[in-house]
C-alpha cells in the first residue's frame, strides 16, 4: 500500500465505487463493475483494501472525513451558533442526497457490530461531530442562553433526526407515497432545522402558554 | 392457520421468539431454539408463518402495534398537546429497550426493502402514528401556537431522533465508551423531549436573541 503506483489504484477503486454507488443511489456494485469502471485488475481490490467490504469501510471513511471537513470549515466560520447548527443539519440532510450509500453503508456496518468498521465510523466522524456539537452547545449557551445537552445524546439525537428518512425511505415511498427528491429534501431540511433550533432554544416559559397553567403536567395521570 | 390449534401453536411460537430476543437484546436465535423455547415442533414455524422471517415479521408486526395501542390511548388521555408529545417520545425511547429487537428488525427490514415487510410496518405502525401526529400537531397548534410542520416528515424526525441510539448501539458503546442502560435512556429521553417540545414552538422572537440581530443569517457568507 505504500508505494506510489499502488495508491493511485486504490484511489481509482475508491472513486470508481463511489461514482457507482452515487449512480445507483446507494445500492450495491460487484468488484467486478468496480475494477471494470476502475480500469483495474480484480485483484487489486484484495491487494489494496484485503476485501469488497475493506474497499467499502474505506469508500465509507473517505465520505464521512469530507462530512467532517464540512463541520470544521463550519467551526471557523464567522457565524451565530445558531446559524451554524442551521447550516449543519441541512448539510447533513442534503449530504445523504448527494453520497446516497452513506446512509445505507454506515448502517449496515452498524447493524453488523464489526469493530474495526465501528471504530473507523468514531473516528473519522461520530467523536470529531461530537466534539464540534459540545462546543456548538457552549458557544450557544453562552450566546443566546440555549439549554444544557448532553453532546453526546446531542450527537445521536441530531444525526438521527436528519437520517431515518433516508434510511427508511422503503417506508416513505411504498407507506407515503411520497419520494425522496431534491423539493422533499429541502422541506425536510428546513423542518428539522425548525425542530432542533427551538430545540436548543427549549419551550418559552409557561407564563407565555396559556392553556398549560390549567392542566400542568403530571397533575392529570 | 385458521384452526385453534394452530393459533394456539402459533401464540407460542410468538412469544417464544419475542422472550428470546428480549433476553438477548435483540441478537438472534435460532429457529430450532425459537421452537424448544416454545415446546413446538420446528415443522410449525414453516407451517405457521412460511419461514423463519415470516415469524420474525409477525414478531415485529405484534410489537409495532403495542406501540401503536399505546398511542391511541395517549391519543384518548386528558392532557395537553405538550404532555401527550412528551410522553409519546418517552415511551418510543424506553420501547426500544424493553423490546429491544424492535429497532434491529425494523432496519434489517427497512435495509432489504422487501415489499410485504415494509407495507406491515407501514400499516402496523407508520401511518397510525403519521395520523396521530397529525391530530397532535394541529391541537398543539390550536391550543398552544406551534408551528406548523408536515406530520409525515415530522414522523421521520421524531422517530429517528428517538432510534439513532439504539441502532447505532455499537458506535455509542464502542466510540463513546457509554452503555445503555435505565439511566442512560431516562437521560436521553427527558433531552429528546426537551429538544421536540422546544422544537414544536419554535425559536423565541429574534428580539430576546440579542447577539443575532449584529450577524443575520446569511449576511457572513
């Protein structure tokens, strides 16, 4: 893997199987559609990458480092916390738009439990994204008085908000009739976006919610 | 499948298959230890439910419409908009612990896309709580001004806010060094809730935002 020759196929196999599986919105492609758009020998996937599944953790980690590059870019960026949080989720939302096999590969790896997979996930993206929200949530705090989180559970709640559409998307299609376009996308960005900045914000204070003060919560069960 | 017997069989079959998953926290088991569990001959699980996904379905099926029961007496219960949503979100995140093969095989499924798999997951479960939200976002919006989100999309917002980090289970245990246990989940949930409830009333008015109004969105980049 070190020598020169050898990188620049690597790099061909990680492109030509991204450029595969963005045409195929996620869906898979065999080594052999690969090395064939790659113009490579077969072999080379074992040489390079051990295996299909090597040469996809490594299609996997070269997407989420981009996501991650995004999120650092976004950390200098001369913005309101509340702008960049903004900015972020509908990154995210539209990032499993345009790299559709994100989703689809990240929870494959997931739901298989393999530790090497789960490690290259956390450390090309889950604790650089963890660490960008903690000091997102202090910055907003400090700011604009948002609410303590935990940035951990941040973590999970905000990526999980922007990605079961995606990942359930059999359902919004076959149970919705709806389909995942670039309109859809964009609503959806923009709701979540909504949801997680009055999020952060929390609720107004009861004396604003008129109805509340007359059934309080916990007082009815 | 229409005699008592075979019901009688069938009953078994399910609630041995859900015991053993139960016990093992969503990992799998056998068709032949499903079947000594349940006292049954292993010919029953084809006869039953055609094979062993079609149980594993059945399983799943049985389980999203508890959830679902749960909903409508929420949906029946006297309590504000905010309470009932509170709740609803609560009760999803602890769901996935008690029943802990829920998430799991509700993203195999949703992963291999299966047509009648995705259509019972649809009708067991998707489109009642899309419904619920419905209702839910209007009385919240006649009652308490929220804003106005599509309930479908917001569907896929809530649930996965709630699901991410049980299906990611790895990535928190592995990349974060945390467990999921009671408390971990209680924590999560009053955050999730939080981070909704603020979400369905929206930003506060950008006057109580003081640093906004010197760098509006949209004017740094």
């Amino acid at each position: 893997m070190s020598s020169r020759p050898a990188n620049q196929t690597a790099d061909k196999l990680l492109q030509a199987a991204h450029d595969l599986l963005v045409e195929r919105s996620g869906q898979s492609a065999s080594v052999s559609e690969i090395c064939a758009r790659a113009e490579v020998n077969v072999a080379m996937v074992k040489y390079c990458f051990g295996s299909k599944d090597g040469l996809l953790d490594a299609v996997l980690e070269r997407a989420l480092r981009q996501l991650t590059g995004e999120l650092q870019r976004l950390a200098g960026a001369d913005l309101t916390p509340e702008s960049k949080l903004r900015r972020h989720v509908a990154e995210v939302a539209r990032n499993y738009v345009r790299v559709p096999y994100v989703n689809r590969l990240m929870n494959e790896r997931l739901l298989a439990a393999e530790p090497d997979a789960v490690d290259q996930i956390s450390a090309s993206f889950a604790v650089p994204a963890r660490d960008w929200y903690a000091q997102l949530l202090a910055d907003g705090r400090a700011a604009d008085g948002w609410r303590s989180f935990d940035p951990t559970l941040f973590f999970f709640a905000v990526i999980g908000l922007c990605e079961f559409l995606f990942s359930a998307r059999p359902l919004l299609e076959r149970g919705f009739g709806e389909s995942i376009d670039g309109d859809l996308v964009e609503r959806f960005s923009t709701q979540i976006a909504e949801l997680v900045i009055g999020g952060v914000h929390g609720p107004p204070p009861p004396a604003i919610v008129a109805t509340d003060s007359c059934d309080p919560e916990g007082a009815a069960r």
